[in-house]
C-alpha cells in the first residue's frame, strides 16, 4: 500500500470518527433533552436543546461538504429529469394547504390523518413516475432520404430495461439543437408549460404501457416544414403518470442529423417567372434540335432536309445530319448565396431558388441529361441517375444566405473565382445561374435568372 493511500484512508477514518461524534452528541443530548423534559428542568432541557441543535449543524457543515466531493456526477450528466407543475397540481396543492391549517386549528387527529395521506400522495406520485422513466432506452429510424412538406414515415422504439415493473402513460419527443439555447425567462415559463421543441416534434408518440424488460415500436408520420440539417441532441421522455399532479421529463442524450431536401415541384411552376427554360426542358425527338450530334447514311424514313450534299459528293453515298436530342444535353446548375439586402423579400425568393434549382435537377435527371451543381463552398461533377440526384439535393439543403460573400464572385472558396472563368471553363455545357446580384451576359448558352423574378 502506498504512502497517499495509506494517507487518504486516515483522513477518511478521521472525517467518519468526527462526523460520527458530533452527530452521536447531538443525538444524546436529544433524548437527554427529552428526559429532562418529564422532570420539569425546563432551563436545562432549554440548553441541551441548544447544544444538540449546534452539533448537529456543525456535523452538517464538517461532513456534507466532504461527501459532496466524492459523489459522481455522471448519473446525474446522463439522466436529466425536470418538472413542470400542472393545473391539477395546483388545485391539489390548494387543498392539502386548507387541509394542514384545518388540522392546526382545530387539533382534529382525522384531519391530520386526511393531511398525512395528502402528503403521502404527493410523494408517491413523485416516486412512482421516476421510477417509471428510468431505464429506458429509445431508438428513432428515419428513411434515408426526406423532403420538405412531405410526410416522412419513423419508426420509433421503446426498450424497458427493467426486468419486471413496468412503465405507465409515457409520451416521447426529440430534443434538437435549438432546445440548448434556450434563454433563462423560457425555461422558467416551461416550470408551468413543460418542455417545448418544434411543434409536433416534442410529442411523436404516446406509449399507454411498456412492459418489464419489453420493447414497444410504433411507426407514424411527420412532416417537416422546411428544408436543412436537423441536429438530434436527445430524446424527451414524459409523464404525468400516476395522479397528473406532476409533468416529469427525462431527457436521455443521442446524436444523431436528419437532412430533409427541398421538395422539387413541377417546373410549369415556374414559366411564368421563368419563360426562358420552356424550350429547354421540351422533350424533343431526335433531328430537332440544331446542334450537329453526327453524319450517318441516308435511310427512306429521314427527312431529305437534313441531307448533307457535300458529304453525299466525297462519300458518293447519301449522306444526313443526325442532331442531338435535348436530352442529351449538358447542364450546370449554379446558385449563388450572395445576401442582396435589397431585397425585402430576400428569405423567400433565396428558399424559391432552392426549390427551382432541385426542380431543374429532378427535371433533367428525368430526362437522362447530365447534370451538375455549384455552389459558393462545394460543387459535384456532371453525373446521372437518382443517387447523383439526391448529392445534388443534399448540397441545396444545406446552402445557407451568406451575408460576407461578394457579389461580383460566385465562387471564392473553391478554384474556381468568378462567374466569367466558370463559364469559360466548359463552352459546351449549358448554364443556369440563380443569383442575388446584377449580372448581364450575352452568352446563349448561359440563362441568368435574378431572385427578384423569383
């Protein structure tokens, strides 16, 4: 044994021979006070009174401190239990207050028994719904990808790990990243409203009973509002469970993110605001568009317009121009974050951009045309199918205004520096840009559309 555990182990035995004595004397004196009272020694019962009162503080004050120290925090860290009165609370608390002075008064032993059972109440139910929200574990499934105003089915699962009492009347909800700062005046107003989160999201579902050492699952809908990254920090567990005198929460940690995609719509949507990408997003049938795909050999069904006679005279066959479909056109998304404060709708118009962009990935993607999006901090290379889709929706749910961004520059972070050497870095592709601020170009191949048209 070493040196400062052999001296640790002393100071233990001191504080426990000390706080064993003062309290010891305190309890002594006590029933010697009691004693004395039968003889009618009122001035020593006074003293001893006195005395066993001062010892019994000072063994208080000597040893809870010292305890206090060694008690581990780490139960209390990860189980956090608060309380929220309700009104049936305060109707009960009313009555048990007219209850105890009635007994005072009137010295009447069935009131005070009507009072202890009052008190006892109150404490049971206390004891009696924490002992209903410990060991619970809770487990959330959310589909891998989520929109905005769509209904989203979860699965939500209850496991008591208690071996044979069961829980009663629990009520479960999520706690996200905005519950952590909440201002002191807010959580004092939930001591009488109880917790609150993101309507609907604080009361997911209700449990009426969770067996011992059982699990209970249940799936329901929800629908989130808006489109962003939804930070999980924990689960609210609640009950008022037995007499609903007491609304008590336990919020258990978890981490967890959802990202939820802005919902695309139909790009009809958007033709009033934006005529120029109605012939874009045509489906057109191959040799209608004038952009040259191939030269092949003439065959009866072509049309005789599209004969190249020139070719015809060096191959010494017919020979006709093949065009390319607008489907297999190239195009980049580009939206643009720049905070325009002259806009006083700004939040709206920027939200209805997002919503524009995906409608145009979800479109072309649809259509087998290759796709790609820039954005001010990331950008995906060209690509096709439903899992690039979803890359291309996750940037936009996460695009935040960014108020410090110059207006002249599209692109700061990333290699590429302004929206002049975005355009010159591939000719061949076709432009759509979103953007906050004034831009004019005279590129056919680039559509700038402005908020404010939004």
């Amino acid at each position: 044994m070493t040196s400062e555990k052999l001296k640790e182990i002393k100071r233990i035995a001191r504080e426990f021979l000390v706080t064993t004595f003062l309290l010891g004397a305190a309890l002594v004196l006590a029933i010697v006070s009691s004693a004395m009272l039968r003889t009618g020694e009122y001035q020593l019962v006074v003293a001893t009174t006195i005395l066993s009162l001062v010892l019994a503080v000072v063994g208080g004050l000597y040893s809870v401190p010292k305890l206090s120290r060694r008690i581990s925090l780490r139960f209390f860290s990860s189980w956090r239990f608060s309380y929220s009165a309700t009104p049936e609370m305060a109707f009960f608390f009313i009555l048990t207050v007219i209850v105890g002075f009635s007994a005072i008064n009137t010295g009447n032993n069935l009131l005070y028994l009507v009072f202890s059972v009052l008190i006892a109440v109150i404490i049971a139910s206390g004891i009696i719904s924490e002992s209903s929200l410990r060991n619970i574990d809770v487990s959330l499934r959310f589909p891998e990808h989520i929109f905005a105003t769509q209904e989203t089915m979860l699965e939500l699962s209850l496991i008591n790990r208690k071996r044979v009492i069961p829980s009663f009347s629990l009520t479960v909800g999520v706690v996200t990243n905005e519950e952590k700062e909440k201002k002191w005046s807010v959580r004092m107003r939930e001591l009488f409203t109880g917790p609150q989160v993101e309507k609907g999201f604080n009361k997911l579902a209700h449990y009426a009973i969770l067996p011992g050492n059982g699990k209970v699952s249940q799936r329901l809908t929800y629908t989130f509002k808006k489109r962003g990254s939804y930070q999980i920090t924990g689960f609210m567990i609640t009950t008022k469970f037995p007499f609903g005198f007491l609304r008590k929460t336990y919020e258990k940690e978890a981490v967890g993110e959802v990202v939820v995609y802005p919902q695309p719509q139909s790009v009809s949507n958007f033709s009033a605001s934006v005529p120029v990408l109605a012939g874009w997003l045509e489906s057109s049938k191959r040799g209608n568009s004038t952009d040259l795909y191939r030269l092949r050999q003439y065959v009866p069904n072509d049309n005789m317009r599209h004969i190249d006679w020139k070719a015809t005279a060096k191959s010494r066959r017919l020979m006709t121009k093949e065009f390319t479909n607008e489907d297999e056109r190239r195009f980049t998304l580009i939206l643009d974050d720049y905070y325009n404060d002259k806009l006083t709708n700004f939040s709206e118009c920027f939200e209805r951009a997002i919503v524009l962009v995906a409608s145009l990935a979800e479109c072309f993607s649809k259509q087998g045309s290759e796709i790609r999006l820039f954005t001010p901090k990331e950008q995906t290379d060209f690509g096709l199918g439903v899992e690039h889709l979803y890359k291309i929706l996750r940037l936009l749910a996460l695009i935040q205004p960014n108020k410090q961004l110059d207006p002249k520059s599209i692109n700061t972070s990333a290699p590429l520096k302004s929206l002049s050497e975005l355009i010159e870095m591939d000719k061949d592709d076709f432009k759509i840009v979103i953007t906050g601020s004034d831009v004019a170009l005279n590129n056919p191949k680039v559509k700038v559309i402005g908020l404010s048209k939004l």
